[in-house]
C-alpha cells in the first residue's frame, strides 16, 4: 500500500464553518503527497470522526441546540459515505467519541451542557437507545473557559472496564465503572482525577497495557503523566509542551500516539507540533511549526512514517515525515485545501461486520 483513504471532518456553522461535511483525500504513505480532495458526505458540524466495526464510522454532529446535537453512523463505500443511522443527545456540544473494546458501546463527550451519554451500539452498526447519563459538576478559576463543566473526552479503560470522561471546566477526570452485566455506567461507584486548577484538560491517551494515562491540558498547554495504582491514578510528571507563559491560556488541541510510543500534540496558541519521546517525560524533543494556522487536529498515516496536521482557520492540511529513529518532522511542503478541517481519520477495518 502506497496512499491511504483519508476523512476530513469540517465545521460547516458559524464565522468559521466554511466546510460542508466529511471530505476524502488519498494520502501517499512515504511522499505525504495528496490525492484529490472531494466531498464524501454531506453533514452538519462533523467535527469528530472515529472508526467502528468493520466499514463503519461514527461522527459527532456538534451543535448547542438540542434537536440539533447528535451522532451519526455512517458507512463506508470507496471514497464517500453513506448516512445510515442518525441519533440525538442528552446534551449540547457533541465534540468527542469513544468506541468500548468489544464494540458494544459508543461515549460521547458533550462540551457544551457538560454531560456525556453511553449509547449502545448494534452489530448491524446502528446507533441503540441511550443506556446513561453523566451530568458534569464543578467549575474552574477561568471565568471565560471553567465557569461550568465542559467534557471534552472519553474514553474507554480495560481491566476493570471504566469510562474517563475528560472535563476541561472543571479540572478533573471522572472515572465511571461500567457494569456488562446490565450495561449501565454505575454512578454509584465514580471517582475523580482531580487535575491542576486552571489546566483545562482536554485530551487523553492510554497506554496500551492500561496502565499509564497521558492528559493534553488546553488552557496551560502542559501534558500530564500518570500511573495506575493499586486504588486509583498517580501524577508522575508535568510537562510544559509549549512553554506557555505563567497566567497565559493556551489553546492545545490535539494529542496522538505512534507505535513507538512517542507522543505528538499540536498548539492552536502558536501554530506548533511538538515531539516527546517515548520513555520521556521530561522533555520535548522538537517543536516544529504547523504549517497553517490554528492546527486543530493531527492525525498519523498508516505505517507511521507521515503525519497530517488539520489548520483549520487557513483551510490547509499539511503533512510531515517522521524520521524513523528520533520521531521528529520535516515539512514535506505538500497542501491539501479543505475549508475548516477539524478532524483526521484514517479508516481501518474492524474485526466484526
């Protein structure tokens, strides 16, 4: 395989939303060339994409009305998308998705009422009724940015199966078991990762034993390490990614993983892409400028040797070559045109269809 399908989610609403959908676009695996950027799927805010089972993809439908706000299941078929089944929320704001392991259950983070809802998920890749509710709580010492919750992330931990919620206004991770046996998050049970005050975490990765969990922090642009302990997570190390000045708000985005294990998270605040290490926590070991303006989303290609950086105010994708031994990036100077990108996929096929 030498290109790979790429899927663009757009904002297509407000001063920024010249988008009309999800687009699609062939990537070259080695050069970062890319093909020819047509509309896949018409679609209201797709702002977050995620693949599913088999030729499945979910899309948020980000809107802070509530007839509005929703998930849609689309299916893939070459280069464009099929709607195929459609959902509404509990909530306003849809901004993140996360599929369970066993592809049972889909989490959708929702930015503007606060709360996140467990759908279930069909084998046949339909959306199923809404199974619970986590309403957020608290609020931060930002009055612009923390004056309520805002989830901004989830996802799924193993071993046992809980749901993070990531919530950027009021500081904290809320960690929420999920009961198989009757498949409802139990309120009951939940705890709390607090963070540091005013760090507004955004995104969250996990290690693929399940034992580490890294944070990207919006608004003080640091990066959080933590382990897992007997009884609950350990802050191991902070780490400032764009070295945003004391009482400065940032604006970091996006935070990815390689193979490897190294980390990669993008800067709205300065237009950058930084490259930490794996096994090290301590230090960055490149900042690179993004190639466009407000980088809302990376994305790596397949095999790892390219990265893909959404600009979403100057409409441009821009790629960069990972150079295999150390991770950093070189421009490869190639541009795709795509009106206010928000987010990357590479679709990949699922076990189950």
């Amino acid at each position: 395989m030498t290109a790979a399908s790429l899927f663009i989610g757009t904002y297509t609403d407000g001063p920024q939303g010249r988008g009309s959908g999800i687009y699609h676009c062939e990537v070259d695996l080695h050069a970062g060339t890319f093909g020819t950027v047509d509309l896949a799927v018409a679609a209201r805010n797709p702002s977050y994409l995620i693949n599913g089972f088999g030729s499945f993809i979910y899309a948020t439908q980000e809107h802070d009305d509530l007839t509005e706000a929703g998930v849609i299941a689309l299916r893939r078929d070459g280069r464009n998308l099929k709607l195929f089944d459609e959902t509404l929320l509990s909530g306003a704001g849809a901004c993140h998705l996360a599929i369970s392991p066993d592809c049972r259950f889909l989490a959708v983070a929702q930015y503007d009422s606060g709360t996140t809802d467990l759908l279930s998920l069909w084998s046949s890749g339909s959306i199923g009724p809404r199974l619970s509710t986590v309403h957020g709580e608290g609020s931060g010492p930002n009055a612009l940015r923390q004056e309520g919750p805002h989830a901004h992330c989830v996802a799924f931990l193993d071993s046992p199966v809980e749901l993070a919620i990531v919530d950027l206004g009021s500081d904290r991770i809320t960690v929420v078991p999920l009961e198989l046996r009757t498949s409802v998050l139990d309120l009951s049970k939940s705890r709390h990762i607090e963070m540091p005050a005013g760090s507004g975490p955004r995104h969250l990765d996990v290690t693929p034993d399940d034992q580490c969990i890294v944070v990207l922090c919006e608004l003080d642009e640091t990066i959080l390490f933590y382990e897992r302990t007997q009884v609950d997570w350990h802050l191991t190390n902070t780490l400032s990614a764009f070295e945003r000045p004391i009482g400065g708000q940032g604006a970091a985005a996006a935070l990815r993983r390689d193979a490897s294990g190294r980390l990669y998270a993008s800067s709205r605040t300065d237009d950058l892409i930084a490259c930490i290490a794996p096994g090290d926590s301590t230090t960055v070991r490149q900042r690179i400028a993004s190639g466009g303006t407000h980088p809302r989303d990376i994305a790596l290609a397949p095999g790892g040797h390219i990265i893909v950086a959404a600009n979403q105010f100057d409409d441009r994708l821009t790629s960069f070559c990972v150079e295999p031994t150390s991770g950093t990036l070189t421009p490869t100077g190639h541009v795709a045109i795509v009106p206010s990108p928000a987010c990357l996929l590479f679709p990949h096929p699922q076990n189950r269809e």
